[in-house]
C-alpha cells in the first residue's frame, strides 16, 4: 500500500487472495448495508460551530465573505463544509482499507488539466484535505455532492439517481479491473481528453470540444497576462479588483520575493530550480479564492521570463491541517504545503512541474500554477450532462485509489452484489437533506445577525 504511512519497497507482500479476504473481513467492521444509517442523532457536533471554529487561522478581515458565500446556496455550503462532513464519516464505522484521500472529492473539485508534456488530463484537481484515509469517504462526499448539485440544478429525483448509481458503478467496474492490472499499468494509467469525450453522448462531444479548445489558448499565463494585467512605470503589473485582487506595496512583495518564494524555491527538485531561476518576480497581489478556502492566505504572483515576453503566474495558497486530522492523526508531514503536495503528486497522473510549499511569516503554503490550462466545467454546463460527468469521476477516483491503496483489497470489500451500491447511493440521498438542514441553520443565523458577513464584491 503507498500511502504517508508505507513501509520500505517490498514488505508487505500478500497473495492476492489474501488481500481479497482483508477486504471481506473489512465489511464485519462497516458492514456495506449500514452506510445509509444516516442521521442527525448520530452528530458528535454542531455544524455551524464546526464552520465558525476554522476562523481562528483564517484572515479576519474577509472571513465574512466566506460566510456570505456558504449561506447563498445548499451546494455552496457543501462546498465550504468539509470540515463538516469529516467530523460526520469519522462518527460512523469505516472499513479501515486505507488510501490517499483526496479530501474534498465533491463534483466541481474534477477537472482537465495540463500535463508536464502540454496534453490535456481530467483528474481530482483539490488536495488542501488530502491525507490517508478510509477509501469511501471520498466516494461517500463524491456521491452526496451529486445529489446536492442535482437538486440545486433542480435536476428530476430520477437524474440524480442516476448521476449517483453511475458515479458508484463507474468506481466499482473500474476499480475490478485494477484489481487484476500490474502495479506498473495502474500507475500509469490516466485519462486523457480523448478518453473523457468517450463518456459523453456524441451529440455532446462537440461541445466539449469547443469548451475545452477555448480553455486551452485562455487558461494559460499568456492567457492570464492578457486578462489580468496592464503596465504601470513601464513594468507589468496585475490589476487590482478589490477585494478579489488587492495590491501589495513594494516592502511587502520584496518580503514575499526574498522569504516565501525563496524558501518554495528549495522544495523543487535541482532541475526545476534551473527553470524556475530564468524568471524574475514584477508583481505580487493578495487574492481571495473559492468558498470554503474565503479567509486563507492566497498570493498570486507575476513572473516574466529572461526573454520579456514570457509570463508566469503562480499561486501560493496558505495550507493548514487537513480537516481529517481531528480524526485520523496529524500527518507525518509537519509542513502541510509539503503534505498537500505528496498527496497530489501521489493521486494525480500527472502533476504542474512547478508544485512546490513554502513558509512564511509562520504559516505554511503550497504553491503551484495559475490556470495552467484548468478547465473545470460549471455546474449548469453539467446538469443536462451530469450522469455521464459522474461516470468519469467515479472511474477517476478509482484510478487515485488504486495508486495509493489495494485495488485487490478494495475489490474484496466492494464485491460483486448491489450491497455497496444500494448502501452508497442511499447516503448520498440522506446527507444531502442532512446539507440542507444545516445550510438553513447557517442562513437563519446570518440572518439574525448571529455570524458576521461581507458583501459579495460585484
């Protein structure tokens, strides 16, 4: 198994049908028919103080808006909530076969990206969670995420079903043939655009080809630079657009050049600082992303290349202990922008050449590239399509599985019935009432005043 917690190369070798009956025994401990058992009784915490309890390492000036963003929406909720649903999966029985969790497996955190060699990939795309972890949590988040997108898309009860069986069938068929796969073929398996096209009607194929083709020459740094920046004293700098993008003076993006991208700097391998090295730093911007990640510490940097006319943008991101800690154990990676990296480089197929951590002023961040041809589809581009995007997710997620757990193992817990399919399907559905629940109590509390908020910028 390679995970943070292997041990050295060749111990740990059993016959497959060994392993196959570790993950029967697993089902004694979480018996497949329990995982619909779902319900507020079996709360160990308050979900809105769950939410509340993360401001304390968050940027106090723009936590509101992370507020502001949850209460809009059920799926914005779920979005910021993981913290929420890990403290649920860990009150439940698991079946302790373990892999690198990606952490926050919802529908939206899927997506095509850049490989080192410029082909166009579809994997998990969002490790600030990941960790080693029990395999069906992040079936289980998966699973419910697509229930809450459908019933947010107003989606027939039908469609989300179907969307859920599809997520679940696709990760069971294909977890069944990495069973039977060398270790080396899993490891370099992938899923490449051509292969995503193939889960989509043909009359959809078109479409997708004209989204990603348009994501590919925009998504870029050339892309970026042409959006996002002007020239000030004859030197490129990003465009402010409060309090999305707010400017640094120039102490400050002296500090973040000499400290933070110079401790990130000594994370890459020997060959990647060569590269890194022929670009210089012009301009540094704090920046607010996403729902659940409003309030952490996010920088975005320009580089220009040695030749004049070849940007870079990198994001460096603050990285704090994954929520699954509290439940799991701490890391063995004391720097969490190290651990978030490991984990990515673990599930993904292929990952930015420029993944690094850094610290500074004592907290940790990752770093990696902006819009490095990242094209993460919207949630109304995908409710007419959501049952073939889920099929490609479930065969994904499998695929991150395989790498870092027992396929064999897994295989052996899943079986060959509809035990686990009907059980996963179910929570799904009784989790995204439970979202719902606790979405209103957010909303009720906002509303009376109770939890502090931000106007969202317009």
């Amino acid at each position: 198994m390679v995970t943070e917690h292997a041990d050295a190369p060749g111990r740990g070798i059993r016959m497959p049908e060994t392993r196959r009956e570790r993950g029967r025994e697993a089902r004694q401990t979480a018996p497949r028919r329990s995982l619909p058992a779902w319900g507020s009784f079996e709360r160990t915490h308050d979900a809105l103080e769950t939410v509340l309890a993360q401001n304390g390492i968050r940027d106090g000036e723009i936590v509101g808006l992370r507020h502001t963003r949850m209460a809009a929406s059920p799926w914005n909720f779920f979005r910021g909530g993981a913290a929420i649903m890990a403290a649920d999966l860990a009150s439940r029985p698991s079946s302790g076969i373990e892999v690198q969790l990606a952490g926050d497996a919802h529908v939206l955190n899927f997506g095509l990206w850049a490989t080192p060699e410029r082909n166009l990939a579809f994997d998990v795309r969002d490790f600030d969670e990941t960790l080693p972890g029990p395999f069906e949590w992040d079936l289980l988040r998966l699973t419910a995420s697509l229930r809450i997108a459908a019933q947010v898309d107003r989606l027939s009860k039908e469609r989300a079903e179907a969307a859920v069986e599809a997520a679940i069938e696709a990760y069971c068929t294909r977890m069944r043939e990495y069973a039977r796969m060398p270790e080396l073929d899993i490891w370099y398996d992938g899923m490449h655009i051509a292969h995503l096209e193939e889960f989509f009607q043909p009359a959809d194929r078109g479409r997708l080809r004209i989204r990603v083709e348009k994501g590919r020459s925009s998504r870029t740094s050339r892309g970026a630079f042409a959006k996002l920046t002007d020239f000030h004293e004859g030197r490129p700098r990003i465009i402010p657009n409060p309090p999305i993008r707010s400017a640094l003076d120039d102490a400050a993006q002296t500090a973040i050049a000499t400290e933070l991208f110079a401790s990130y700097r000594e994370s890459l391998g020997e060959e990647r600082q060569v590269m890194f090295d022929r670009f210089q730093q012009d301009d540094v911007v704090r920046q607010i992303v996403g729902v659940g990640s409003v309030g952490m510490r996010v920088h975005l940097a320009l580089f220009e290349g040695r030749n004049g006319a070849d940007p870079l943008f990198l994001q460096a991101k603050q990285a704090t202990a994954s929520v699954y800690e509290p439940h799991l154990g701490p890391s063995r990676h004391a720097h969490h922008g190290q651990r978030v990296i490991v984990g990515k480089r673990l599930i993904q197929s292929a990952t930015d050449v420029f993944a690094g951590w850094a610290h500074f002023q004592g907290h940790d961040y990752y770093v990696r590239q902006f819009r490095d041809m990242k094209i993460v589809p919207r949630i109304s581009f995908l409710a007419p399509r959501l049952v073939e995007f889920a099929t490609a997710c479930g065969a994904t997620l499998a695929r991150a599985h395989a790498r870092t757990g027992d396929p064999v193992e897994i295989d052996g817990y899943l079986g060959s019935g509809r035990a686990f399919a009907r059980g996963v399907a179910e929570f799904a559905r009784a989790y995204a009432a439970q979202n719902e629940r606790d979405h209103a109590q957010l909303a009720a509390a906002v509303a009376a005043g109770g939890v502090p908020v931000l106007a969202e910028p317009e």
